[in-house]
C-alpha cells in the first residue's frame, strides 16, 4: 500500500516549498524554490490519484495553498 506514503511525501513537499520560499533572498534561492514548486505540484497530483477521499480534501487544500503562495511570491 504506497498512497500512505504518498500522501506524506506531498506534505513533505508543500512543507518544503514554504520554508524555501520564505527564506529565499538571492536569485539561485528564488530558482529552488521554483523547482520545489513544481516537484509540490507533482507530489500532489501523484497522491491524489492513489489517496482517500478524506486525504484527497486534504491535498486540495494543499493545492490552493502553493497557488496562494506562489501568487504572492510573483
């Protein structure tokens, strides 16, 4: 059973891209933090696919939340 696993490896990612991008200052800082969105993005969408419908609301959530903050970061 891998959904368990892919479940926390998107909240790992989302976690990820928060810190990177709050801390991010210089121009190879702002590019991680474009990478570590886009492996977000994936992570999310990988998960979804095998979670429950419960984990699935979850990793919605967790979707709108990286558009917020990439929005902001623009």
């Amino acid at each position: 059973m891998d959904h368990p696993q892919s479940f926390q490896e998107a909240r790992e990612s989302v976690a990820r891209f928060e810190l990177l991008s709050l801390a991010a200052e210089t121009d190879i800082q702002r590019e991680a933090v474009q990478k570590e969105l886009q492996r977000a993005k994936e992570a999310l969408h990988s998960a979804f696919l095998t979670s429950s419908p419960a984990e699935q609301d979850q990793l919605m959530h967790m979707q709108e939340h990286l558009s917020n903050m990439s929005e902001l970061d623009l």
